[in-house]
C-alpha cells in the first residue's frame, strides 16, 4: 500500500466500483462518495492526497463540487471525468483550476498517467515509483479540524521554498509547534532547528545571543561564543515574540538578513549565513507600524508568507482529540489515575470559551488529572479549573441553511460520529439529526473511522 488516498466522486454506482477495484488494484487508498455534498462531508476526514469526480452529477455537479472543495482545500489536485459531449464544459472547468479531465471510457493506463502527473505536480512524487511524503512532519500537531488542514496544507507547500514566514496568531495557540513541523517538512529538515524567545533575552545581550561574540568584546566575554545564527546554519532560525524585539536593534537584524552574512560582536569581519527564517508574534504587526514600534523593512522582509494559527474556539473539534492526548501525556509520566473524561466533563471542555486557547487547555486537563481520584474525570473538576462561565456552541436553530452542513461535520467530528451524543450538542432529537444527516447526505460512521 502507497498510502496515496483518493476520493472518488460520481453518482454511477457500477462506474464507481469499478474505479475503486482499478485504483485499490494499484495500492492506491480509496474512499468514494456517490454525491457532491456525500464528498464535502468526506473531505476533512479521509484528507485525500487527489479527488476525481464526474462532471455531469445529480444534485451538485463536479464543477459546483470543485468550487466548493477551492474553499477547504484549494490545494487539493481534482481530476474531471466527462462524456464526450460535455468534452467544452470540462475544458472550461481546467480554465478555473481543475487540474485534468478524462473522457469516457478511458482505459487503465491513461487513467494512471494522470494520476502520476497530478500527484507529481502537487507533491513532487510519481504515484508508482517515487514515495508521497508521509505526515511525520506534522506527528506533533493535534487536530482533525478542517481550518487546521487548510493551515497544514499550506504550511506544507510552502515549507519547500526557502521564504521568510510569519506566524501571527495568539498566544498558546501553538506558534512554535507550526514552524517545527514547517521546519520538518522542509529540505533542512536534517539541519538544526534553533528557537530564541526574543522577549526573554535582555536587549543588551540579544547581539552576542543572536550573532555571537568574539573574546574580549565586552567585560566578562571570557571566550568566544557562537551566536544562533551561526549555530542554524543550514536550517531554520525561529524568532518568537518578534514584535518584542528593540526598535533599535530591528536595523542589525535587517542588515544581516539582507546581507546574509553575520559579525559577531567584537569581530573585524563578517561570515556568510544560510538560515531559513521563520518568525512569530501574537501582536499586530501592522499596528506596531503605524505607532512607530515595528520597522516597516523589517515587516516586508520577514513576512513574506503569513501563517495564522486559528483559536482554540474556532477549531472545537480538536478539544476532544487535544484533551485525551494530554491526559494520556500525564498518564504516562504516572501523575494521575485519571484515563478518561466522563461524558459531561468533556462537554464542558468543548463549551469552555478558552481565551487562553491550547495552552489554558493543557493546564486544565494536568490539573483534573491530578485531582481526579476516579479514572474517569467527573464534570465537577472541569468546571473547578475553568473558573468561568462556559461559552456556548452555536445551535442548529441559529445556524444560517448555508451553514447547517459544516455545523454538522464539526459536530460529528466533535464526538466521532456518535449521533446520540451529537444530538444532544446540536439541542434535537435523533429523528431530526438523522433526518438532518440525510438532507446533507452525511454518514456517521465516516466519522468514527477518524
């Protein structure tokens, strides 16, 4: 098995099956879909590496699914299938993005070659021959949010250039976690990894950390040191807290980053640097601008791509996913008795508002863990460490119709597709979530399979 996942979209169950045989055949992992809106309920779960679909489809047809599937995960290659008199129509769909069409009926072969070119083109690998990069790069990010994915995906396009990056999220969202996997999946993945918290250095002291210094430089430079450049050559420097750092000294960092070349303290000459840069901040650089705090050159040269890490509140089906693995974490270093939540617990720690997002998480679930005196953690705990009101998850009823779909998938992936718990979150009866289920052509089980 190759591991590349395809999700096959097409309203003809016999085509459909046999598309799944010939692909399965090939090692390839196949999810299939007999509709657009089955398909977009699909995406965020299965994470497909490639989608084809048919062109001509009841209900929303391959064109309206592409434009939707653009909106979560406009990376994602999709290949048309179309008959011979729709042959314009799928012309014009690869005018707007569709990466190929086929037409029926089309051989084994032909159907692999494109394959081959869409997944090469997106990822850089021959689907038979060469290996699709695995997900180890990103092993220490939680998530199975589809907001997240759209991050990740873009994260990991761009990890194989060598341009600057800024993360501006905030704080505990997990900046830091980002640029390591951003690191990981690029092609210094081998070279060091190196991390300054720009706020915790005093300013007299962040040119000798940063650039080094020579012996002699200053009173008590006893030796030479090696600066944090020097010492990430050939890989990635992350710069933390970047819009803490002194007006003053953001014009040393600009020249060396121009430059690309490094003079420690005390020296008489400067040394080339290969550092990938990868900055972050939890405060609006732009504002900092337009106050006089942040140089403006500055901003432009770090941030050529912006990654933003969205807030804990906006990606709550990961606190299920996020709140076992740190218990499991405590677990294992033998602080707790605790091994799980109770029902009513974990609801309370997907209502909470979490202004302090991953980090405040992470500190509730180590302290109920080590009061819990039962192995399942009650509702009470929660609520105890909290110390607030829990925020509340939009109801259905408020919910906008063209909205009522992805309110769903979060709810399924929020409880793994158990559809008793998930009516309860939603405020229905299981006769109506079901029905609701299958307006938007949902299946549960998809969800517990995650």
């Amino acid at each position: 098995m190759n591991h590349r996942r395809i999700l096959l979209v097409d309203d003809d169950p016999g085509l459909l099956k046999l598309l799944s045989l010939r692909l399965k055949a090939n090692g390839f992992e196949i999810d299939t879909a007999d509709s657009g809106r089955q398909a977009l309920g699909k995406l965020g779960v299965f994470r497909p590496h490639l989608m084809i679909t048919d062109l001509r489809m009841q209900g929303m047809d391959g064109l309206a699914l592409f434009e939707a599937v653009q909106k979560q995960a406009p990376a994602l290659p999709v290949i048309m299938l179309t008959a011979h008199g729709t042959i314009p129509d799928a012309v014009d769909a690869t005018r707007k993005g569709v990466f190929s069409y086929l037409t029926k009926p089309f051989d084994a072969s032909e159907l692999l070659q494109s394959i081959d070119n869409a997944l090469r083109q997106c990822y850089g690998a021959d689907s038979r021959e060469s290996p699709l990069e695995d997900d180890s790069w990103r092993s220490e990010i939680i998530s199975n949010s589809t907001t997240m994915e759209k991050l990740l995906d873009k994260t990991r396009r761009i990890a194989k250039s060598d341009v600057s990056v800024l993360i501006q999220s905030d704080s505990g969202t997990g900046k830091e976690l980002l640029a390591r996997a951003l690191h990981k999946a690029s092609r210094r993945h081998d070279a060091p990894f190196v991390p300054i918290n720009c706020a915790a250095i005093p300013e007299n002291l962040l040119e000798s950390e940063l650039f080094g210094h020579r012996k002699g430089a200053f009173t008590g430079a006893d030796r030479n040191r090696t600066g944090l450049f020097e010492a990430a050559h050939g890989g990635t420097l992350f710069l933390d807290e970047i819009g803490d750092m002194p007006l003053e000294f953001q014009a040393k960092l600009l020249r060396v980053l121009e430059a690309k070349e490094v003079r420690p303290v005390g020296a008489t000459e400067s040394f080339p640097v290969d550092v990938r840069i990868v900055s972050a901040t939890h405060s609006n650089l732009e504002a900092a601008i337009e106050e006089g705090g942040f140089r403006e050159d500055l901003f432009y040269r770090l941030n050529v791509v912006m990654l933003e890490i969205p807030p804990l509140s906006e990606r709550r089906e990961d606190i299920p996913l996020l709140a076992k693995h740190f218990l499991r974490q405590a677990s294992e270093r033998g602080h707790c008795q605790a091994r799980n939540f109770s029902p009513e617990a974990m609801e309370a720690l997907m209502l909470a508002p979490w202004k302090g997002n991953i980090r405040q998480l992470l500190n509730v679930v180590e302290q109920v863990a080590a009061l819990s005196v039962t192995p399942v953690i009650p509702e009470a705990l929660v609520h105890n460490a909290l110390r607030n009101k829990s925020g509340a998850i939009t109801s259905l009823a408020e919910a906008q119709n063209d909205f009522e779909r992805n309110y769903l998938v979060e709810i399924l992936q929020m409880t793994g597709g158990n559809v008793t718990r998930a009516a309860r979150l939603a405020r229905r009866n299981r006769t109506e979530f079901y029905r609701l289920l299958h307006r938007h052509e949902l299946e549960p089980q998809v969800f517990r399979r995650q």
